[in-house]
C-alpha cells in the first residue's frame, strides 16, 4: 500500500466521523495535492469540505475542524 493509499484511509475515517461521507464524495477535491503538500489529514478534510462541499465555518467549527480554515 502507497503512502498516499494510507493518507486517503485516514481521511475516509476522518470524514466518516465527522460528516458521514468519504472522500469519493468530494471528488472535485485536490487530494494529491493535499497528500503532496503534506498538510495534515483534519486540515486536508476542512479544506475539502469548506472548499469543495461548501460546508460554512461554523459548521466547522462545530465538528472540530475549524483551526485549519
């Protein structure tokens, strides 16, 4: 298993946990990017659903992942 492999895991289960959804769901999303920009995976999640689900901050804020927007 890829590096990158692993890093999309942890991002299913982060937004899983949070928001009920999978990275599949936010397809638009620059993933690899995320990955090769090694940004953490709470904060690769927040960009996403800020930026590609349009999931206001407070929102965010409420399911703890609003210190990365």
């Amino acid at each position: 298993m890829s590096n990158f492999d692993s890093f999309m895991k942890e991002v299913d289960t982060c937004l899983l946990s949070k928001v009920g959804m999978a990275a599949n769901d936010l397809s638009d999303a620059p993933w690899f990017d995320y990955f090769t920009d090694e940004l953490e995976i709470e904060a690769a999640c927040a960009y996403a659903l800020y930026d590609y689900n349009d999931i206001p901050f407070e929102t965010l804020v409420n399911i703890g992942l609003g210190d990365y927007i």
